[in-house]
C-alpha cells in the first residue's frame, strides 16, 4: 500500500478581543505576526503566509495531520498570546478571544488565497474583520448568524 498522503492548506483567522486595534502600530504587527510563524514551523512546518491589520491575524498553512486543527490554533493563539503580553507591556490587555475561523482549501487555491491576505492591509482593500470572516463562511458554505458570530 502507497503511504500516506496530504494536500490540504488550512487559512486559519482570528481577531483580537473585541476587534480593538491592538496591532495598529506597524513594528508590533510584524512582530505579531512572525511569531506565531514559528510555532507552525514546529507544529506543521512552515506557514504560506501570516498577513493581518490591526484587529485580525490571517493563516494560510499546510495541514500534515500530526495535529489537530483545534489543536493547533489553540496552541498558535494561546502561544502567542503570551509573547505579546511579555513583549509589548504597552499592550498589556491583549488578548484572542475563544473564536476562530479555519477552512480548507486545495492546492489549487492556494495561490488566490496568499493573494488575498497578501493585498488585505492594502488600500482600497483593507477589510475589516467581519468583511474578511463573513466572506470566508459564505465561500465555504458555513450557515452563520449575524446575531452570534461576532463576540
């Protein structure tokens, strides 16, 4: 029997608490945003791409199933998390919410997807995180209620 295999990239979003723009300052969302690159690296091996704006971080990594997908955004968020507020005592009362979003897409597209959290934090296409999380559950046919989604 031929091993096994796996082609599934996970885009993976989270905001901040109450979406306040925590990474607003451009050092500390490159900061941010590299760091929960090297917990992947170990977890998954290297993300795709870690993009964002000041309220939301988007994921875009290879799934190779040694973990679980709740068990690897828990342990990107929750080490994370800790850095941040260690790091960055000016933003002491950073915190993730529980919520997260995670999807699948196939190889094929990837490449749209890069694009998209690649060109997110440029004008005219800077998207809120609502815009960004509504628009992947409508792409991937997840039923959502306005009223709950949003913490």
């Amino acid at each position: 029997m031929a091993p096994s295999v796996s082609s599934v990239f996970l885009p993976i979003v989270f905001s901040t608490k109450e979406h306040f723009p925590f990474l607003s300052d451009e050092d500390v969302r490159r900061q941010v945003q590299a760091f929960p690159g090297g917990i992947a690296k170990k977890l998954q091996g290297p993300p795709l791409l870690i993009g964002g704006v000041s309220d939301h971080v988007p994921i875009l990594i290879p799934w190779r199933r040694s973990v679980s997908q709740a068990d690897l955004v828990k342990k990107l968020k929750r080490g994370s998390n800790l850095w941040i507020q260690e790091r960055f005592p000016q933003i002491a009362q950073f915190a993730w919410p529980a919520g997260y979003g995670v999807f699948s897409v196939s190889a094929s597209q990837g490449e749209a997807v890069r694009t998209d959290i690649a060109n997110q934090a440029e004008p005219p296409a800077l998207v809120s995180f609502q815009d960004e999380f509504r628009a992947f559950l409508e792409k991937h046919g997840v039923a959502f209620d306005e009223r709950s989604v949003w913490d």
